[in-house]
DNA sequence: GGTCTTTACTTGAAACTTCAAGTAAATCGC
DNA sequence: GCGATTTACTTGAAGTTTCAAGTAAAGACC
C-alpha cells in the first residue's frame, strides 16, 4: 500500500471533490441499470412499471390504506403524477380511491384483492431480479453497502428541512 | 454483537433476500433523492435539465465529439431519446451535428463554444450540490462505497452479456 | 362566525422518455 | 459485386413526469 503524498489544500480539495463525483457517477450508474431492467420486466412481463410497482408496493404495506401526500413523499415524485399513477392504477382495478372521512381535502387508496394479487406475482419476480442483480457482493458487503447509504439518506434529509 | 442465530437454508434465503430488497430500497431512495435536487436546481438556474447535462457531460470529455450511439449507451437511454435531447441542444447552439466523414450512417456530436460555456457553469454548481449531498460520509466512506459500487457495476455488465 | 392562511389534492401544458417501426448505409457470404 | 443481414440513427405515437396554477376544505386568528 502506498502511502498518500502530502497535498497543499487546493489539490487536496479538488481531488476530494472529484472523489465525489466519481462517487456519485457510479451510484447513478449502478441505479440506473437496476431501474432500467426492472422497469423493462415489469412492463414485458405484467404491462406494468416500476412507477406503478412502487405505488403498489406502499399500499401492499399499508393495510389502511394511504393518502396522496403519503404516496407522493414514500414514491419521490410530485403530487401531480400520484395523481396519475393512482387514477391510471384505478382504471386498472388495482386500487380504490375514497375520500377521507375526517378531512374531506384528502384521499385515501387503497389495494383492491386483485391490486394484491397482482402485486404478489410482480414483487416475485422483482426480487428475483434484485437478489440477481446485487450478487455480485457478498452478504457482509451488502451490509457495508446498506449502512453508508443509510448515513447518505440521512444526512439528504437533515439537510433538506435546514 | 450478538451472535447470529442458527438458521435453516430456507430462512436465511428469505433472510438474505429482504437484505438485497432493502439494500437496492435505499440505494433507489438516495439516488432519486440527489438525482431530483440537481434535476431541480439545472432547471430552475439555467433552465436545463440533467439529462442535457449528461449529455454535455460525455460530450466535455470527447473533445472530437461522440456519435449517437456512444451518448446512449454513456446516458444509459434509448437512441430515441438521444435524438430528441441532441436536436434540442443543437436548437439551443450548444451542440452541432455533422455525419461522420468515414460512416455515413453515423452522426457526430460536437460540444460548440457556447455549450462548453454553458456546462462549465452548470459543472461548477453540479459539483457543489454533489459535494454536499455526500458530506455525510468520510472520504475513506465514500472510497469504500466507490468500491463496492465498481463490484455491482462490473457484475451488472457481466450479467448483460450473458 | 368571518376573513386569511395553509394544506391536500387536481389539472393542463410542456418537457421528457420509451417503444416499435422505419430509412439508409455498411458489411457479410457467396 | 449482389442479395441478405446488420448497424446507426430517426420518426411518430403513446406513456410518463414535472411544474405552475387552480380548487376546495381545514385551521388560525381575531
């Protein structure tokens, strides 16, 4: 192992910046390729999206159900396309919209059975598909891999609200 | 640290699984969320977008230009949408298009003057906004991250081919 | 209890992306 | 060299996403 050659302060800061970069050009590398294939198969294979998967898969661990605003924040995307995607995934059968009991600004979807089966038979082979695309890693880097992104994602959202 | 518990090969698939689940969970949540704010800040500073950004990216390091085909497989896109996001960069003078002197199929992609000025600004914020975002990791965390990110890319291509 | 602000969501236009089908040039096999 | 195949890109339609502006209900403040 080589030992670091002394840096002045510039060179040091430019070459953590481009460390970053690097950094951030792999992740959405390796995000991307991921996405691109799963939302290939969703369509292929069930006619679907992985923007619709996503949507399901928040409602499949919500028994209650959930509101839009919930949906839009647990999807990443804006108000106006959870409007989308639920009305498209309405039409579908695949979930029921209702108006919330105690605040009549708000609806509540909700995963109809069939929105439940469906999403079932996808989540099979999405997993498959994930569990395929990350064995490259061992369990143990995985781990690592989990943990750094968990530091990543909270200080994104620390720094969002500051 | 407690010592995992025995576990029987069915568990620890299921166990594994959700591991791969949650990994590429949190790997989409930190990407889309970092991949929204730059979309967000090109848009509303210099009224681009990342996907012409990319484009300006590979184009910046291909000082002779690049065809069609290398801007879509460097953007992870369809050659459709390369199409559309170069003609639109070329209505705003910051590309030009010429057919290749030796492959009349192919297109060439020239950064002009203006676009190198015009990226070299966005670069500069880009570069900050990136820089922040993962200032939550040491620089001995984001080289680990790089790293392993450079297994599951790897493994990614491999898998493609075959 | 009436205005003022905030919140929850919807809408429409424009931007972007994908897919499938198409065109034209290069290359392969003979 | 000539037809068959492949390659490089474009096109058009449909699907998706975003943004800004709009509507309606809830809550805040007197």
């Amino acid at each position: 192992m080589m030992t670091a050659p002394a840096l002045d302060p510039e060179t040091r800061l430019q070459r953590d910046d481009h460390e970053a970069l690097r950094l951030w050009l792999r992740l959405f590398t390796c995000t991307t390729m991921v996405e691109r294939r799963v939302d290939q198969m969703l369509k292929r294979a069930f006619g679907s999206s992985l923007a619709r998967f996503d949507v399901l898969a928040q409602l499949d661990r919500a028994p209650d159900g959930l509101r839009m605003g919930a949906l839009s924040e647990g999807t990443l995307t804006t108000n106006g396309n959870v409007t989308w995607l639920v009305a498209a995934l309405e039409a579908d059968g695949h979930v029921t919209r209702r108006t919330a009991p105690d605040d009549r600004r708000a609806t509540v979807v909700r995963l109809t059975a069939a929105g439940r089966r469906h999403f079932t038979l996808m989540a099979r082979e999405h997993e498959a598909l994930i569990i395929h695309g990350f064995a490259g890693l061992t369990a143990l880097e995985r781990r690592t891999m989990h943990t750094l992104l968990g530091t990543v994602k909270q200080h994104l959202r620390l720094e969002r609200t500051s």
